[in-house]
C-alpha cells in the first residue's frame, strides 16, 4: 500500500479502514481487468464460446462472493414480468 512506518503511526483507525478498503476495490479491478484481458486473448485463440467460460472461471475464482446466482436472477427477472 506504500505506507511509510510514520504515516502509518499518524493515521486513525477511520483513515486506515478507508485505505484498506480503497486497496481492496484497486485489487478487485485490476483481477477484473485481467481477467477481461485474458477473454480477450482467449477469443482470439480458442473462439468465444470458450472465452467467456474462462473469463468467469478467471475473475470468479478470485472472487468468489461476486459470483452471481443465475437462478436467483432468473426467478426475479420472471416474477417481475409474472412469468411465475
């Protein structure tokens, strides 16, 4: 985080939570980046089909939680237009 010993020492615990989380976020985008680039390049190597699949392998391997729930969004996007 490029934090020096005297910086460190003179930030509260407020600053230090926004900072941790400020790296968190930087983290999280440069993994979808990559990941995005990766698609990318797959695309062109091994076609699109696959290339999404390592897309999500890729980023949602790195972060679990951000994983989407298909059948959750399935079900909201067919009650909102009464489908269900």
């Amino acid at each position: 985080m490029g934090l020096t010993p005297e910086s460190f020492s003179a930030m509260n615990i407020n600053t230090f939570y926004a900072v941790l989380e400020g790296h968190r976020i930087k983290r999280e985008s440069d993994d979808f980046r990559t990941s995005y680039f990766l698609r990318s390049l797959a695309r062109i190597l091994v076609g699109n089909k696959d290339a999404e699949k390592l897309f999500e392998e890729t980023y949602y391997g790195l972060h679990p939680d951000d994983m989407p729930d298909r059948e959750k969004e399935k079900n909201d996007y067919m009650k909102q237009f009464n489908l269900v």
